[in-house]
C-alpha cells in the first residue's frame, strides 16, 4: 500500500481535517506495516491557481512551451505522477463557506487532465485513475450530512469518478464549533467511521 496524504486546510497548525486524515492514516500504517506515506500539505506548499497563464500553457504543444511555460506545466505534472503512482489517498478536507477549500479546488484542477487522467471515448469520458482507493476526512464546524448545505460530498463523488476513482470512503467529524460536547462526540463518531472505513 501506498499511501498519499493531501491536507487541504488552509492552517499549517491546529486544522481538525489535518488532524482526522493524520488518524486515517495511523490505522492504516498500522493495519499494514508495509505500507508507505508521502504528505503533502497545501498550506506549506500552495500550488498555483488554474489562471489565464497556466491554461496558455497547457494548451500550447510541449516543444513550443517557453521556460515559464514548461516550468508552469511542471508543477501539475508532478502532482499527477504522484496520484498515478499510489494506491491509496487520504485527503483532509474541512468545510469552508460550503464548499471544498480553495486549495483542494486548485489540487484537482491540476491533476485533472484530458488525455492523461481522464480522456473522451466514443461512449463518453472514461477516467484513468483507476484501482485506487480515497479516504475523505471531512471536518465541519456545524452538521452538514446529507443535507441540502453539503455540497462538498456530491461535488467529490462526481469529481473523482469522472477521474475513475470509484471507491471513496468518507469520514465525518461535525459540530467541532458547537461546544467542547458536541466536538467530543463529533470525533468519538469519526474514529468508529474510520474503523468501518478501513475494514471495508
């Protein structure tokens, strides 16, 4: 097992979906003492936004690329060769406004990439990242699931799907800005979600 660490929380301390993907990944470095981790957090190192400079590189044929260009197109090379090469990825996502943060939003619009993660078929797109397994660990101040205000859940499922990532597990921590009780019982709950996750 290979696992990929994503934190996307824009704290580099004191993050409660830093804190529960750290969790995730302890069980499974446990459950299989083979297993390795590579982590990248996004608030230690952003990545660039997908701008009008970074889509002109993109587009523009590789052997044409100047140097900001190919050096620009570099960096989400790298992110997709290291989704490509493991097997397992946790990502820590809190909620912000609603919504996925902004630097897991820039995270996916690099590694998706047409002809490379995903292409278009005569029946459709068909994603390329397959034979992977995704573990979220969403952490809410408030309680969100499977309401009409989540929608950081339908917007991940339809993202990594269309990617060919099928298998996604979601953890949730909620109500962590509801009172210390209420945090208590929003982690108590994660930790039995991450136990059936895993054993899944």
């Amino acid at each position: 097992m290979n696992i990929l660490q994503i934190n996307t929380s824009a704290r580099r301390d004191g993050s409660n979906s830093t804190r529960l993907a750290n969790d995730i990944v302890a069980r499974l470095l446990a459950a299989n003492p083979q297993a390795t981790r590579t982590l990248r957090d996004l608030a230690v190192t952003p990545h660039p936004v997908l701008d009008e400079a970074a889509l002109g590189a993109l587009f523009t044929p590789a052997d044409q690329r100047s140097v900001e260009q190919a050096a620009r197109v570099a960096l989400d090379d790298e992110l997709i060769a290291e989704v490509q090469r493991h097997d397992t990825i946790v990502l820590g996502v809190p909620m912000y406004n609603f919504g996925v943060p902004v630097q897991l939003k820039t995270w996916i619009d690099a590694i998706a990439r047409a002809g490379v993660t995903f292409r278009y078929a005569e029946n459709g797109p068909q994603g390329l990242l397959v034979d992977k397994t995704v573990y979220v660990a969403l952490a809410r101040g408030g309680i969100h699931r499977d309401t009409n205000n989540d929608s950081q859940v339908p917007y991940l499922k339809s993202v990594l799907g269309f990617l060919g990532i099928t298998d996604v597990r979601f953890i949730y921590a909620e109500g962590l800005a509801m009172g210390p009780e209420a945090a208590a019982r929003g982690f108590a709950q994660a930790q039995a979600e991450i136990a059936g996750a895993i054993a899944a």
